[in-house]
C-alpha cells in the first residue's frame, strides 16, 4: 500500500475536446480518436499536511485540432465553442509538453471521471507518441462518492460544488475553471477523508476508504486471457474456470481475491487486489464449441477506483436481489 508522504502534488487536469461530426467522413476512424483535444486545463493542489493545502493559479492552453476542425453542434452546446475559435491555439504536442513543464517531477494526476485519461491518451497515439501518462492518476469522482455520500452514483461537477458551497464565481465547461473547481472538491474531500480515517482509527473500525485504492496506474493495460477445458456442460466449464490461481501480470504476485466469482447475468466477475499493483477486476464467459460441448473464457485485467466500484455494486444488486427471494442462512460470498 502506497504511503502518503508530505508534501504531496496533486495535478487536477480538465481537458476539452471536439468530437467528429455525425454521418461525415472523418480523416481517422472516431474509434480511433473519439475526441480531439482543444484546450488543456489544470490546477496543482498541493498538501503540506493533513490541513495545510494550496491551490496554484491555473494552467490553461487552446489547442489548435488538426482533425476535428469543424466544431461538433452538442460539443459546442456545452463548451460554448465555434468553428471559428478552431483554428487558434498551438498544435497538440507543443502544448502537451508545455503542460508536463508546468506539472513538475512528482505528482498525483487527477480528474473527474475516467474520460480525461483515456482522451489525452488516444490523441498521444494519433501523434505517433506513446500512449503513457503519468503512472499515479486519482479519479476525483468515485473518491467523492465514497468520501461525501458513500455512494457510487456518478456525480458531476457541478453537484459537487454544490455539495461543499463552493462558491460559483464562473461558467462551467472551460477547462481551467473546471480544474480549479475540481481542485476545490479535491481539498474538501481530502479533508473529508482525514477526519473520517482518524475517526475511523479512534474507534478501531476498519469502514472508512482507502486513498491509495482509489489510485492507479493507467499505463497497466496487461491484460491476461485463460481458457477452460472444453465440457458437456456450462457450468463445468465455468467452474474449471474458475479453479485457475490468479496472480498479478506485472509481479506475479498471488492475488487475493476481495471479491471471489459471482455471477451478472451470463458473466462471472470478481475483484482482486495485488499488494503493489492495486485492484484488477475477473471475468469469465461460456462460450458454446461447433461439437455443441463448452468451455469458458476467462479475462483479468487492472481497473481504477471507479470500475471497481461498479463491480462491487453488481455484487450488491445481485445480493439483495437474493435476500429478497430467500431467506439465506448464512451470506455465501466472502467480501
Ligand atoms: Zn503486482
């Protein structure tokens, strides 16, 4: 488990992106590029201590796209945007390694939600770059949910500002004042969060979040696949399955399970956890062979705080749907 030392950086990135235009040709497959950055905001959020934080005065830059050049109708709906404000701003890569100046040696990158990474990354490999970031990155919104409301409902920024009165002194939707505003959460959560650990530890409980669970390392994309022997049944499958000893693609360390198997309609899933490389979640699949027999499919692969999360509510769902059917004289799946 990851320890905090002080002082630590938080970097609160916002990104905004145009996004192709429906029913038109585009110049690289939307699959590829499902948005392409326009403006690069951020705020560093820095912790002396449990309550001693500061804010920096924010980092904003326009991005001239190269791809979407026409200014997508609901995009510019929300960011207040138009084609003509397109064509100023620095290429994508000037203004990327402008941003990595300013964010410094060591540092926690953070955002709302997952969607900021997985665009910064996709527009990194349409410029023949590695798609790396960096390699500690904290979801701001499922940390807010457990921390505010424990909750796994995904809030938006705006009702998080609402939720700590933060005062509004801005539109939203312009990347720099998004990441100041999701600085301004992220303070009010860590604060939130201090208190509760200390509570938590005065009353030698262990029901309070875990920080470092919430984050990751988006760069772990290792996936690994396995396959059962082929049976008569499905469930015989599943469960041979099910038998294989998981451990950690990068360090090989045997995973324990912090959710074994249960079933989700026609998947299987469960939750794990190495002790250096954090949460990856388990998937397994039946799948029908041409000789009518079946085998199973089995998938491991790493997830933030936020993927996390939504297995965990499946497995919720799923056992009170049980308890309202039958009366279970013990609960059969370990937590
Ligand atoms: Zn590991």
């Amino acid at each position: 488990m990851e320890q905090i030392n002080f002082p630590v950086t938080f970097v609160v990135l916002d990104l905004e992106w145009n996004q192709p235009i429906p029913n038109m040709p585009t110049p690289v497959s939307p699959k590829e590029l499902p948005g392409e950055i326009i403006e690069i905001g951020a705020v560093k959020l820095t912790m002396r201590s449990e309550n001693d934080y500061s804010l920096s005065s924010p980092f904003s830059i326009i991005v001239k796209p190269e791809y979407y050049k026409i200014m997508n109708r609901q995009v510019s709906r929300v960011i207040n945007r138009s084609t003509d404000d397109l064509r100023h701003g620095l290429g994508f890569l000037q203004a990327y390694d402008m941003f990595l100046k300013w964010c410094g040696e060591d540092y926690i990158l953070c955002a709302w939600g997952d969607s900021d990474i997985s665009i910064l990354k996709s527009n990194l490999k349409i410029h023949n770059q590695p798609a790396e970031v960096n390699d500690r990155f904290l979801d701001v919104q499922p940390l807010f949910g457990r921390v505010a409301e424990d909750t796994a409902h995904q809030r938006s920024v705006s009702y998080a500002v609402d939720f700590y009165r933060i005062p509004k002194t801005d539109d939203f939707h312009n990347a720099d004042r998004d990441a100041y505003y999701e600085a301004c959460i992220l303070k009010e959560v860590l604060i939130d969060y201090f208190v509760m650990t200390e509570k938590a530890r005065q009353e030698g409980t262990k029901d309070y979040p875990n920080l470092s669970q919430y984050i990751s390392n988006p760069n772990l994309t290792t996936q690994v696949h396995w396959k059962s022997n082929t049976y008569p049944s499905e469930k015989d499958a599943v469960e041979d399955a099910m038998k294989v000893k998981l451990s950690c693609p990068i360090c090989s360390f045997e995973l324990d399970p912090i959710l074994n198997w249960f079933s989700s309609g026609h998947t299987w899933l469960s939750l794990w956890q190495c002790e250096t490389h954090n949460t990856l979640t388990g998937k397994i699949r039946a799948k029908k062979t041409p000789q009518q027999s079946f085998y199973a499919s089995g998938q491991l692969r790493f997830v933030n705080g936020n993927a996390a999360r939504h297995v965990h509510e499946k497995w919720q769902e799923k056992n009170e749907k049980k308890s309202e059917e039958v009366e279970l004289p013990e609960k059969q799946a370990e937590m």
